[in-house]
C-alpha cells in the first residue's frame, strides 16, 4: 500500500471517461480536494473503483447528460461520488446491484448488457480498503454512487 495523490488519482480517471463520452455528448465535471490530500491504499485499485463508476455513469446516462466525479475530505476519510442525470435506480434494488452478476433488472440489463460485475467488484476493493459503497438513486432520477475510504492525512 502506498500514499495516494486524490487530486492525481481522480484526474487520471477523469480524462479517460473523457474518451468515452465523445459520441453521446456528455458533460463530465469534476470537483477535487486540495493538492496534496492522500490516502492509503492500492492506487491501480482505487482507480478501478473510480473508473467503475465513472464507466457505469456514462453507459446509463443519455446523450447530453451529465456526469460530475467528486471528492470531498473529512479529518478521517475521503467521500468519492459519481453523480449523474441517467435512468437511476429504483429502490428496491439498491443492494442487490452490489451483488455478484446481479445485472438488477431483466429489461435495463438487456437494453444496457453489461456481466454485473462492476459494481460488486467496486464495493470488495472498497472493503479491502476498509471502506464501503452505497447509492442513491431514484428511478428516472439519476443516480448518486459514494465511496467512502480510510484517510491517512492531508499532506
């Protein structure tokens, strides 16, 4: 495990998604900590997680949409959340979208495709960060993931 540039980390995967939303014309903005916040942890998995979430925004959100990746800090914990105007998520399948090939429901999972397999994975690397997931969500309403992970300082 080593020290984790958030501003660095959450750039990187910003400017990949970027690639992504060319052709549906979305709007990708970002809000980051100061230089310098750090956490701990497996940088090539914390993008994972990031990029995850920014990938799923942009397949369920439609043209002209909007996705914003944000980042704020609390003294023990940094709050990472992907927000965006798509099809949302409707309630009842809050958790089980977070279980393995669990794709939630037949007819999104067939329009959209996709193994299910993002989001569980998501939600074990932020566990084996010592961290957690959750969404919030309204179907038709757009769709808000955070994880929230371990700090180790702000500098």
């Amino acid at each position: 495990l080593v020290k984790i540039d958030l501003v660095a980390c959450l750039s990187s995967c910003r400017t990949i998604a970027a690639g992504m939303v060319e052709d549906k014309k979305i709007l990708i903005t970002m809000s980051t900590p100061p230089e310098g916040a750090t956490i701990l942890g497996d940088e090539r998995r914390i993008k994972q997680i990031i990029f995850n979430l920014l990938s799923n925004a942009i397949k369920f959100t439609p043209n002209r949409g909007e996705v914003n990746l944000d980042c704020s800090l609390a003294p023990a914990a940094a709050l990472i959340s992907v927000s965006d105007t798509g099809i949302g998520v409707d309630s009842k399948y809050h958790q089980q979208i977070f279980e393995p090939v669990n794709r939630g429901p037949a007819d999104v999972a067939a329009e959209f495709g996709g193994f299910g397999l993002g989001l569980p994975l998501v939600k074990q690397l932020a566990e084996l960060h010592g961290g957690k997931v959750w969404v919030a969500s309204d179907l038709g309403e757009g769709s808000t993931f955070n994880v929230l992970l371990p700090r180790i300082s702000n500098t």
